[in-house]
C-alpha cells in the first residue's frame, strides 16, 4: 500500500512552504513518524513526520522549490508513477508546447534556447522575444537560488515595502540611565508601556479595518548565519525587567542554533530592532508586515552635547520609528517614540 505525504496546513494563514532539505532518500527505509523533509514557510522552520513504515518509493518535489499546501511531495510504499513525478516538478505531462509565437520560435531556435525551459511572462503565460533574449544573454558572475531564510525575507521586505506607505521618524536619546547590557529589554518594556497611550502603533490593518490589539507581544530581531529571525517575547506590559532579559536570550540563543519552534516566531504585534555596534548612526527599518510599526535603536556611544551651555560627553544614540502612514498619523508617532525616550531616559 502506497501512502502519499503532502504539505499539511501548519497555520498562521500560511499557504505555502519551501522545500528546504530532504532527510531520506529514495529507496530508503523509514518508520513511522521517522522525520523526512525540513519545511521553510515564512515563520520557521519544521520537521515531517513520515506517515507510516515502508520505503521511500518517490520524492516528488526538489529541494529549494516552493510549493503550495497540499501537494503530494513524496510516496511511501508501493511503485509510484512517472506522471506525478513530472506533474510535481513542473514538467508538461501531457506534452504540450510552449506557448509563443512562430517569430518567437523562430528566434528561440536562432539563439539556442529551449522554449520549455522558460516561463513566459507575456498575456496568459506566452513567451515573449524578451523573455528568450534574457535567456540566451550571457550571465556574470556566481548565482545561487534565494532559498530557505534568505528567499523568507526576500519575499517578506519585498511585500512590505510594496504594500505599506512607510514613514520614519527619529530622534536623540540619553541612555546614560539605561544598563546597555539589558538594551534590548528595557526598550522592550519602554515600548510596551508607550503602546497602552498610541494603540494605534500596536494594531494591524486588515481590509477596510484598524484591528487594535490588547496584547503586546513584541518581536525582536535577531540577525544568525541563515539570516534575520524575529522572534516573539510575549506580554511585555506585564513582565519584569529580569523576566524579559532572561526570554530575550533563550530566544536568541534558540534563534542562531536554528532551534526556534513555531510558536516562538508568531503572533507579534510590534518590532523592536538593535544591531548593537553594527547598527550605525540610525536605521529607517521596514515595517514587519502586518505589523504597522517598528522601533529600532541606534549605536549608543559617548558623544558631545551641550547641557547648560557647556559641551559635555553623555552616552547617547537616535530612536527611530518606521510606521505605517494609512494607520499611524506623523504626530502620533512622534508622540509614542517621544514616550518611549522618556521612558528610556528615566530608566
């Protein structure tokens, strides 16, 4: 008996997963609930569990390619058939030509390119000129497919910067108060506390409608060697300074040894972003769709400024807010990053 294993629904609305590594291969023997592919969605990464014992008679779907819920990616047991297999990696089962005009094809055979090789991007997927001569132009320099985390936040910053009308504000801030080992966390909860006075900045814009949430589960980002992860540390309003310290670092140990679950990387209802010595001056992040705000913390360090007509060194560093201008009025987030300061500077 052949058992088919495909992309299950792993919440959060998502449609879709990358197939990031296969962990068998085919003819290989398996046991139930033995893990058989890593699945990249733009949340996290999770293992799938092989439905049942027997051999891996195909892998349908090659590594790196994204594929919606539902498709069948490998078959345990049985013979398979040749016809999934080329249904599920694209190929043109029932032997259909490209879809191009006869100069098109003319010009293809001309210049050595394979029309079934190409996606069109002319009127119902038809190949254009242009499309060929991309094909056959020569290419500089060494590719790689956008894969795994990379291809997550390709995909991500590309819609946000498409959907939401940003903005940035920024200003200076006194941190000579704030312990710079605990940043991070007192921002944290300077944020939490802002975002009870502007719930605009802690809401998300869904159709015609302001959803104004009452939890404030901050994202932080965190940059490890696949790429930027932003996990979630929850109720930040109502924990401590030493609580919030203590989640931050088991969330970014957890996030650079790839070991994040689900759970951790979902629901945030606003982002908080510090690069420490890496960070600059100060940054213009984008928004953390479908957040509608961001905050993000530059270099802190000593700089001249003048207190009472003398010029002094004091520890300071730019506060910036990136907001979503359909939701958030320029005034109001001036307002909360405003709150947020004085809250870091009474620290």
């Amino acid at each position: 008996m052949a058992y088919e294993l495909k992309l299950p629904d792993l919440g959060e609305g998502l449609t879709e997963g990358e197939i990031a590594r296969w962990l068998v291969s085919e003819g290989q023997d398996v046991a139930e609930d033995d893990p058989l592919v890593e699945i990249q969605t733009d949340k996290t990464t999770v293992e799938i569990p092989s439905p049942a014992a027997g051999k891996v008679t195909q892998i349908l779907v090659e590594e790196g390619k994204v594929v919606p819920v539902g498709t069948v990616l490998v078959v345990i047991g049985g013979d398979g058939t040749s016809a999934a297999r080329s249904a599920a990696s694209g190929a043109k089962p029932d032997g259909r030509a490209a879809k191009a005009t006869p100069l098109v094809r003319k010009i293809a055979q001309e210049l050595g390119v394979e029309l079934d090789a190409l996606s069109g991007t002319g009127p119902q997927g038809r190949i254009t000129e242009q499309d060929v001569r991309a094909a056959a132009a020569p290419q500089e320099g060494r590719r790689e497919s956008l894969r795994g985390v990379r291809r997550v936040i390709a995909d991500h910053m590309s819609r946000a910067h498409r959907e939401v009308p940003a903005v940035t504000w920024v200003e200076e801030c006194d941190f000579g108060n704030v312990d710079l080992k605990r940043l991070v966390a007192t921002t944290l909860k300077a944020c939490a506390q802002s975002l009870q006075e502007f719930p605009e900045l802690n809401a998300r814009l869904d159709g015609d409608e302001i959803v104004y949430l009452d939890r404030y589960d901050i994202g932080v980002a965190v940059q490890t060697d696949q790429g930027l992860v932003v996990p979630v540390v929850r109720s930040c309003d109502s924990r401590s300074l030493d609580e919030l310290q203590s989640d931050l670092e088991r969330l970014a140990e957890a996030a650079r040894a790839g070991t994040l679950a689900p759970e951790d990387l979902r629901g945030s209802t606003f982002t908080v972003t510090s690069a420490g010595k890496l960070a600059g001056l100060f940054q213009t992040p984008i928004v953390n769709h479908p957040e509608v705000a961001i905050l993000s913390v530059g270099r802190v360090a000593e700089r001249p400024v003048v207190r009472d007509g003398h010029i002094v060194a004091a520890r300071t560093g730019y506060v910036s807010v990136t907001f979503d201008h359909r939701v958030v009025d320029g005034a109001r987030a001036a307002e909360f990053g405003l709150a947020v300061i004085r809250r870091l500077e009474a620290s």
